[in-house]
C-alpha cells in the first residue's frame, strides 16, 4: 500500500499517561483506522497516518478539540 504525505498529521499530545490511549481511543469510537502511528520525540509529538485523506481530515477535527495544541501538519 502507497499512502502519500497527505494522509499524515502531526500532533502534540501531553506527555502524561493515558494521552496516546486517548487519541486512539477517539478514533476508535469515530471509526477511523490508523496505518501508521509513530513517536517522533518524548515531548509527545505523534505522527499519525490515515488511509485516506478523508480520514485525516475528520481525525484532525476530533482530536483538535480534545489536543488543541494539536493536529499540526
């Protein structure tokens, strides 16, 4: 599978316990699957990747809400 860089995003999650299970948690319940997930550094930056920009682009407006420093890409 080819995904390009328009299916990525970037977000800053706090570095406490239970942030990442939240992210995947809210897409989960919105049923947006991940391809991809990767830690780019302990100061909680995560890069996320979708299938489908459509994916992306409903898993930014979510997480938003709940990481407002967030959904950076």
């Amino acid at each position: 599978m080819v995904v390009d860089q328009e299916c990525d995003l970037l977000i800053n999650i706090p570095d406490k316990v239970g942030s990442l299970a939240k992210v995947t948690q809210l897409l989960s319940e919105a049923e947006i699957s991940l391809v991809n997930l990767q830690i780019l550094d302990a100061d909680g930056v995560l890069l996320l990747v979708f299938a489908k920009g459509a994916d992306r682009d409903r898993a930014r407006k979510i997480l938003d809400g709940h990481f407002p420093e967030g959904g950076q890409n």
